[in-house]
C-alpha cells in the first residue's frame, strides 16, 4: 500500500493521500498542492494504523 504526502509553495504538508483520486478531489477543492512525494515505509505505517489517510485531512 502506498501513502503520499502533498505539500503547499511553502513545504508545508496539505495532506496524507492513498489514492491518486484523493490527491485530484484535494486540487479540486482548490489546495495549492506544489508538490507530492511518496511516503516511506516507516512514515506510512501511522497511515495504515487507522481507516484511512484521510484521518489526517481536515477537509474531508
């Protein structure tokens, strides 16, 4: 399973993401997403310790 981390101009984290579909509602939803980089195994186990990456998304 695979976990992204999407970040603003700022490098400040948006949001945690599992899907691409995640990631493009998040652009939809008009986030300034500058960049998006795959997590490491050992920072995407938190992720996978709850339902979803979406835990950590204050929009959803």
């Amino acid at each position: 399973m695979k976990f992204y981390s999407c970040f603003d101009g700022k490098g400040k984290v948006i949001a945690r993401c599992q899907t691409d579909q995640e990631i493009k509602v998040l652009e939809r939803m008009g986030r300034p997403i500058a960049e998006i980089r795959q997590m490491k195994k050992e920072e995407a186990v938190v992720c996978s310790l709850v339902s979803s990456p979406s835990d950590f998304n204050m929009d959803y």
